[in-house]
C-alpha cells in the first residue's frame, strides 16, 4: 500500500475502455495504477520470497484462494489512502494533477467519500479472516493513511513526517508483515507467534526501505506549483528542484550498490550472480535515463518519476526470482 495520490501521469486504459466504460476508467484513475501495480507485486513477490523459504517445509501448504484475498485486502486498502489522500487534496489536484477524477469533477465529494468507506471497511473484514498478521499490516498502513491526509494531524505537511509515512508503509510494514502472514499461511498455520524472518527478506525491506526515501521526495518535483500555492511544506519548495532531484537519484544509487554488494556476501540462498548482474544493469539504465530529464519542464519531470517507479515494480520481480533460481 502507498501513501501518497503524488504520482506520474495516469497509467493509460486502452482508449476503447475509456469510452465504453467511463465509470470505470474513472475509478481507475481514483485507484491510482502505478500504486496498484506496486501493491500488487509486492504481494506476489513477498509471497514468492515466502515459498522459497518454505517449500522444504513439511507442512507447507499452496492456498491460493488465501493469496487472493490477501492481495485483496492490500489492494482495497490501497484504494482507501489514495483516495482519502484525494478527498483531502482537491484543490490542489486541480492544479497539480487536474485529471483526476475529483479534481475534473467526474466523481462527487460524496461518491468518494464512499468509496474510500467502502473499500477501507472491507480492507480491514477481509484482512481479519484471513490472519492476525495482516489484520496488523493492514491495520497499521490505514493509520498511517488516515493521519498522513487528513487534519488536523494531515502529516503530509511536513517533509520529513510525510516520507516517514511513505518509507514505513512500504518500505518495513508490508514487506515485514506479508512475510510473516504468507510463510504462516506456507506452513499450514504452525509456526510460532513470531516466525524468524531470514536475511534475504531483510534485505528486500532494506532495499525498499531506502529506495521508497528517494520516491518520497522525488514525488514533491512535478507538484511544485500546487505544493507553494497551499503552503505544503516540501523539500522540493525549502531546497529546490535540482538539489532534490541529485539526492534522490544519488539514493537510488546507494540502493543498487549496497544490493550488488550484498548479493555475495548476503547469507541466504539467492542467485548472487543473477541478482548482483541485474541491479548493476539497472544502475546503468538509471543513470542513462536520469541524464535525459530536463527539470525545467513538468512533463519530462514526471516521466522519470514514473520510471523510477518502474525500477520499483522490477524489484518485485528481480528479487524473488533469485530467491527461486537457487
């Protein structure tokens, strides 16, 4: 789950589905995709971290039906942050991102209202039936949701409160807390209170951990112009584009040399070889693609935003199959 409606341009439906089913495309946009598809994986991708571990493990046990509802429960509380985050921020999505569904008033104050009550309810009842350890995650992610959007706390106010929300949400809660739901789930519900989470789980979360950093303060670039108008408090306003443009991608860096060096030294069985060649590759096209973003213009700003998000979803995918390719 995110914290955050900040994003790059809308994901696009194909064009036939935005005529033919206007409400839904809507609800699309409402759901924010980038975020959707950032959920999505990491729930997969935690969960075949988990099997990795478990496989050997005389109890385990494939349940897909409960990984559905698992992503559900992600997912629906996904859409009740963003969408809250919305409720809260109209005037400044009109500005900064006039596409939305609030912002462009093809959605009433009250039909988000409901939907950010329907799917926060149901995040939470589906998240309760399915386990302790992700009625925790869950329960702990709407928090900090709720109290980073809306006032009189509205944590987003202050830069270092509102990556604090972001980095914790994604970066330690849902990684931490699908590993421990899953690999109870894997061993037919017969581990103890507390399972051990192994290294390469600890390595992932501290990979996201700090890469979430650099997309918390990357995310402020392309909302400049609302961010001031409103008084948001950003580091983007109190430093400047081009210096927090630099320690974001200066972060991402850090990100992917601190998991090629550990990709031989971490003590867990992944594919070193695999692992540590596929993030110096994707080092390589980070700083390739950095150097063609032109700060002075809005559009090519969050065209990298979203590419760093890409670099996110690849994580998901990248890292768990070097937890199975062993």
């Amino acid at each position: 789950m995110t914290k955050t409606s900040s994003s790059p341009p809308v994901i696009s439906s194909p064009n036939l589905i935005q005529q033919s089913f206007p409400g839904l495309y809507s609800f699309w946009k409402f759901s924010r995709p980038h975020t959707i598809i950032g959920t999505s994986l990491s729930v997969l991708g935690v969960y075949l971290i988990a099997m990795s571990e478990f496989r050997q493990f005389p109890g385990f046990s494939w349940n897909g039906l409960a990984l559905f509802f698992s992503w559900l429960a992600c997912i629906c509380g996904n859409i009740y942050i963003v969408g809250l985050n919305q409720l809260e921020d109209i005037e400044i999505d009109q500005i900064n991102k006039p596409h939305l569904p609030l912002a462009a008033e093809e959605y009433s104050r009250f039909q988000a209202q409901l939907i950010v009550g329907i799917t926060g309810i149901l995040a939470l009842s589906i998240a309760a039936f399915q386990g302790y350890y992700l009625l925790g995650m869950v329960g702990i992610s709407l928090f900090l949701g709720t109290i980073y959007s809306l006032p009189p706390i509205r944590l987003k106010r202050f830069p270092f409160w509102a990556a604090f929300c972001i980095f914790t949400v994604r970066g330690i809660i849902v990684n931490l807390g699908l590993y421990l739901h899953f690999s109870w789930l894997l061993s037919g519900k017969s581990l103890s209170l507390i399972p051990t989470i192994p290294p390469s789980v600890w390595a992932l979360t501290l990979f996201i951990l700090v890469f979430t950093v650099a997309i918390a303060i990357f995310k402020d670039i392309p909302d400049l112009e609302g961010d001031r108008q409103f008084q948001i408090n950003t580091l983007t306003i109190k430093l400047g584009t081009v210096t927090v443009f630099n320690i974001s991608r200066w972060i991402l860096t850090l990100c992917y040399l601190g998991m090629i060096l550990g990709s031989f030294t971490l003590q867990s069985p992944v594919n070193s070889l695999f692992l540590g060649l596929s993030h110096f590759i994707l080092l390589a096209v980070l700083w390739w693609r950095s150097l063609s973003i032109d700060l002075s213009q809005k559009q090519s700003i969050a065209q990298g935003y979203q590419f760093i998000w890409k670099l996110f979803f690849l994580e998901y995918l990248i890292f768990p199959l070097s937890c199975l390719f062993t």
